[in-house]
C-alpha cells in the first residue's frame, strides 16, 4: 500500500483536496457532521502533497515505508495525541473559545483522535517544509555565546514557570465566566505552561531546543514558525469559515475579525508550533533535526 502511495502520492493528495473542498461547497449551507467531515479528510490531500514536495525535493519523507519512518510516524501520532487532548480540552471543554456545532459528543469521540492526528501532522510537515525551502544550501550562523551555567539556570527557571502557570490556571478556572479575557489567559498560560515544561525534559535528555537556539542567536526556527503559521491559518482556518466546521468565540474583542476569525485567535495560533514541536523534540532521537 505504501509503495502505491509514494508513488501516485502528489495525485492522491491533489484529488483529495478538490473532492473535499467540492464536496463542502456541493452541500454549502445544508450542514450535519458527514457533510463536514471532508474538510478534516482535506489535510490528508495536504499531508499527501506537502509529504510529496518533502520528500522530492530534500529527501524527507514520514511514509512508514522503513522501519525508521514507521517509529517516527508512531511517535508523531502518540504526541499527537496528547497535544490536541491539551489542546481541545483547554480550548473547547474549559474555555469554551471554540466548539464543534455539527458534532454531538458521541460522533466528537469518535471523529476527534482522527482529525487530530491529521492537524497535527500537518503542522508538522508545514513547519519541516519550509524550514528545509528556507534553509536549502544555507549554514546556521550563531553569534551568541551559551553558558553551561546560564542555560540550566534558564531552563530551570522555564520548569519553575511551566508549573506555576498550570497552577495558576487551576485558580483562573473558578473565574472562568467573570470576563473572555480570563478565558484567553487560561488558553495562554497552558500554551506557554506547556512549552516551558518539554523544553526542560529536553534539555534534561540533552537534546537541542529552541531555548538554546535563541540564546545562541539562531532565529531562524521563529521564522520558519512564522512562515508555516500563515500558511497553516490559509489551509485550515481560512478554509473553514465559511463552513464554520468549528465555530471561535467567546474571545477578547471578538467582534475583531478576518473571514469570520478572531483577530486575537490569529495572533496567538502561531504558539502552537513551538509548543507542539518541543513535545515532539522530547521523543524523537537527538539526530533528528526539529529547530
């Protein structure tokens, strides 16, 4: 099956992407959950053609045609996983800052692990795209100077922090309904919460991070998380609004917005990237090249 797909992959991504994005508008204003549902089997056509220019041009590839590709696959999906459990329970079952108007919660559980290991796939294979357009034949040039000392006590202080904010938003939930702004600092917070505490696992496993990176002068990983963001906001969220597959509200200045989507949404969506990828960072091996 695989060799099937590695080979036709570009066609089979391209045809799912139009029979999706055709089927939606077929069916435009008369929505229930099947109706939908080929918006999330649309990053499937997208994993398909951004996996296909990957693989083409610079040799990647998470097809599980080896024994190296499938462990990879399996660590992206269990992280996966885990991220968008965090990420929809703050945000859809805590916050209330987006919801699913099609989707009781029985069809939810069962479509969920599906579509979120889709997104996050995605995610990942936008970020690892562009990364490797960006830095084609070019050498990271770092100008700082990192201390042994400084960078424990940094990512000490990052631990410190992780935790607090999840404590924090233990207390901030009792007050979850006195303002939108408390439900965005929750959201925030497990953003940043989290972040803090994969980067520190990683640097206990003496693995690179993104910390690092920073504090020696590598930019770059910003602007590969940049430049995916918005590309990732056109093909999932700019996509969706007129289909309102999931529905954003209850947001600070929610009447603020760009085809239907929160201006503050916009800004904070692209802190998902490095949140995701330092949980990533944790279970692949210190080859594998993430920031």
């Amino acid at each position: 099956m695989w060799k099937f797909v590695r080979h036709h992959e570009f066609y089979l991504g391209t045809l799912i992407f139009i029979f999706s994005i055709l089927w939606m508008v077929f069916f435009l204003g008369s929505y229930n959950w099947f109706v939908v549902l080929p918006l999330g089997i649309s990053w499937l056509g997208l994993i398909c053609l951004f996996d296909f220019f990957e693989r083409k041009y610079f040799r990647h590839s998470i097809i599980p045609d080896t024994h190296a590709r499938k462990r990879k696959l399996f660590l992206i999906t269990v992280i996966s996983l885990l991220f968008c459990v965090l990420l929809d329970g703050f945000g859809v079952f805590i916050t209330r800052l987006w919801y699913y108007p099609f989707w009781s919660l029985k069809v939810y559980l069962s479509i969920a692990p599906f579509a979120y290991v889709a997104y996050s796939i995605l995610l990942y294979l936008l970020y690892e795209f562009v990364r490797d357009l960006i830095m084609h034949n070019k050498k990271v040039q770092k100008w700082g100077v990192v201390t042994n000392g400084m960078y424990a006590s940094l990512m000490k202080s990052e631990l410190v922090l992780g935790v607090a904010g999840y404590i924090l938003n233990i207390l901030l939930i009792s007050k979850i309904y006195s303002s939108p702004s408390v439900r965005f600092y929750i959201l925030t917070l497990f953003f940043v919460s989290t972040f803090c505490i994969f980067e520190y696992i990683g640097f206990k496993q003496n693995k690179k991070t993104l910390t690092h990176d920073l504090l020696s002068g590598n930019w770059w990983p910003i602007i590969f998380i940049l430049v995916a963001n918005v590309v990732a906001i056109i093909v999932i969220e700019f996509a969706n609004a007129p289909f309102q597959v999931w529905t954003f509200a209850n947001w600070p200045f929610d009447h603020l917005r760009l085809l239907n989507l929160p201006i503050i949404a916009i800004l904070l969506w692209p802190i998902q990237f490095p949140v995701f990828l330092s949980m990533l960072r944790t279970v692949f091996p210190s080859r594998e090249v993430i920031w």
